[in-house]
C-alpha cells in the first residue's frame, strides 16, 4: 500500500464486495463519508461489522491506485492520541 496515513471518524459498511481470490471476504467502507475498500486477504474483512457505526482509528492508502483501508482500531475517548501500538 502506498500513500497512508491514519484517519479517525465513524465507520460504516456500505456494502460487501466480491471475496478475494482466497475467499475471504472484502467491503466497501466509508469512514466520515470517504469510501475505501478493504485489502484482499485482510484481517479487517473479518472484522469490519463489529466497528460499523463506531468510532475508528484506521490506516489509509492506495493499493493498486485505488482508496482502500489496511487496518482499523476502535477509537475510545482515552485513546484519541496513542495511534497504533
């Protein structure tokens, strides 16, 4: 993945995509609005229901040029400035 950086807001599942060549599953997220789908054979498409509509510290970038997210946290108010350990 090139270009990250890590973005906070609300994230929301917009819909699944088409699984990864391996089976594992894939969405189209949006985190405040701004649409990135998950990496192929990414823990986060596993995981992503369990944050909808939560708070998320999540890493941001472009894979193969398009908009996607490697990974995300819950965001607790206690938190906010620990970025990911």
């Amino acid at each position: 993945m090139k270009d990250t950086k890590i973005v906070s807001g609300k994230l929301t599942i917009i819909k699944r995509l088409k699984g990864s060549i391996n089976g594992n599953p894939r969405f189209l997220i949006a985190i405040d609005g701004i649409e990135y789908s998950t990496q192929p054979d990414a823990t986060l498409g596993y995981r992503a229901s369990n944050y909808e509509d939560k708070q998320v510290m999540a890493q941001i970038g472009t894979y193969y040029g398009k908009p996607s997210i490697n990974r995300a946290v819950l965001l607790c108010e206690s938190d906010r400035y620990k970025g990911f350990n």
